[in-house]
C-alpha cells in the first residue's frame, strides 16, 4: 500500500506541483490549503507525513505543527520556508519538524529528504536494541534515551543520529556519511543541517562533566567514551 502525504501550502501552484511530484513518486497525497483545514482533514486522514509551509494564512505552519505535537501527535513533518531564514528553520525543528526545505527546492532532494524521514521513523530491526556510551543509553525497543538513567526527550531525527554516532563510537564520521545515514542526502551538499543537529544534541547531552560530542575539523564528528 503507497504511503500518504498531505500537502499543507496556501499556494495551489505548489500544491500542484508537490502532488504531481509525489504521485509520480509512488505516493499518495492528500491536500490542505492552511493549518485549519489540515486539522479538519487529519480527523478523517492519517498521512504518513505532512509537508508543511510556514507562510499561509489563518494558522501558520509553525501553529499547526504546535497543535500536532500539543496532542502527541508525532506524525513526521518536513516543513517548506521561502528562505532560508535560520531563526525560521530553528524554531520548526525545535517545535518537533523532522527536517525542511528551501523554495524553492530541487525535486530530487524533496524526493529524498521524504524518503529518509519515513525511514528513519521506522524502527530498523538490524540495529541493536541496546547501546550505550558513558552515561548516554538508548534502548531502542523502548526508543527511549537516558542520561544517568533520566530519561531525555529527542526528536526522531536527534534519535537517529545519536543513534548512528554510539553505534560507530569512537569513529571519526564525515558530514556527508550523516546526510546520508541520516538525512538521505546521496550527494555532494552545503546543508547545515548535519551541524545544526548535533549542537541539538549537545545541548541535551552534554552535562555533569560529559562532553562526548567532539568535532574533527574538517572531517566530521564522533561521539567518544569519558576518559
């Protein structure tokens, strides 16, 4: 069975677009014109994702991914800005988005960003269930995360790459390793995301005299045991 995509945006061009690009891709899609009638469709529909602009009318993209994520609802978001304003794409991912996109945005890595966020909301069955790295432990039958037994809230794509990192610790692993582990980014990219990311991380993790999280300069990252 395809997988369903509803399309948030006020812009029936860009709805156009995105649902012919979808539908060509092998997805199914369902449209909403602003945050409203994409509550009012999410009572009878249960997309697999939501693409989301920012800009539109009566609720705007962040309101709406607020209100998601207010009632538990985790279903994934990729959110769409007109710029690439970093305060704009900070607070999407720190209200819950999985990743986002600038307009205007290349089909192949719309395609690809969608697909990496529906894989890693899936639990990889060939990852092992338990790891751990001095007082980080992430179980991932539970998919919970603890830090000296506390338990720390992370988003799915925070989830992932820690997850990625602990499972190669000790491993110097290059940015475009992550995109692709992570984000699905098969090519040569300038995204930032990678960094944005695992400031995300330390922010949460590094406390109490851990600070694991270490950036190789002009390599990439690596998560280390405390000496």
């Amino acid at each position: 069975m395809a997988q369903l995509i509803m399309i948030v945006d006020d812009e029936p061009g860009v709805r156009a677009l995105l649902n012919d690009t979808l539908r060509i891709a092998g997805f199914e899609t369902v449209e909403a014109t602003d945050g409203m009638s994409a509550l009012t469709l999410l009572r009878t529909h249960k997309p697999d994702l939501l693409v989301i602009d920012i800009n539109m009318p009566l609720m705007d993209g962040f309101e709406l991914v607020e209100r998601l994520r207010s009632t538990n609802d985790l279903t994934p978001v990729l959110m769409l800005t007109a710029r690439e304003d970093k305060a704009d794409i900070t607070r999407g991912l720190k209200i819950g988005a999985d990743d986002y996109v600038v307009k205007p945005f290349g089909i192949e890595e719309l395609i690809l960003r969608i697909k990496a966020i529906l894989r890693r909301s899936i639990r990889n069955v060939d990852v092992p269930t338990l790891l751990a790295c001095g007082p980080i432990a992430i179980d991932d039958e539970q998919h919970l995360v603890t830090f000296n037994g506390e338990e720390i809230d992370l988003s799915p794509t925070e989830y992932r790459l820690l997850q990625i990192l602990i499972e190669k610790k000790g491993r110097v692993l290059s940015k475009n390793l992550l995109l692709d582990e992570v984000w699905g980014i098969t090519f040569e990219s300038e995204s930032t995301v990678v960094d944005t990311y695992i400031s995300y991380l330390r922010k949460k993790l590094h406390r109490d005299g851990f600070e694991g999280i270490k950036t190789i300069r002009g390599v990439g990252f690596q998560i280390q045991e405390p000496k």
